[in-house]
C-alpha cells in the first residue's frame, strides 16, 4: 500500500520509493530509505500526512506520499 493510505497510529515498514531520482533523493534525505519503520502520526482526509521517521516529525504532502509503498508492522502500544 501507499504511504497516503496508511492509518493514523500506525507503523510501517518502507518497502519501495517510487517516482523520479528527485524525488527519491528527496524522500532519502528526509530519512524514508527501504527498511525504515515509520510511525504515521496523523494521516487527514485531506492535508499533509505527519509522519515520525527516527524521531522526527515530518509533514509530507499526500502526492510524496503516494511515492512511498509500505507495508504494516503493527499498532502502536500506549498511544
């Protein structure tokens, strides 16, 4: 599934960066690199989705997102 589909107080696991080496680089940068577990924050109708990547807060708008295939690793505990 894409990153945009993900629930809110999830955690994934990034599988695949899709788009062009812009694009890709850009989402490396921000700490999506294949393997990495995020924890989507908040994931709204409509808007940006804020996500934590290594302890960082990040708001990536939903067309980045769709750039990011994951898979789910389980809820998050006590949140």
């Amino acid at each position: 599934m894409y990153l945009s589909q993900a629930k809110s107080g999830s955690l994934v696991r990034v599988k695949e960066l899709l788009g062009g080496q812009r694009a890709v680089t850009r989402l490396r940068e921000l700490g999506l690199v294949e393997g990495a577990v995020i924890k989507v924050i908040d994931n709204p109708i409509i808007g940006p989705i804020i996500i934590e990547v290594n302890g960082t807060r990040i708001a990536l708008g939903r067309g980045m997102a769709r750039k990011v295939i994951v898979e789910p690793v389980g809820p998050i505990r006590g949140t």
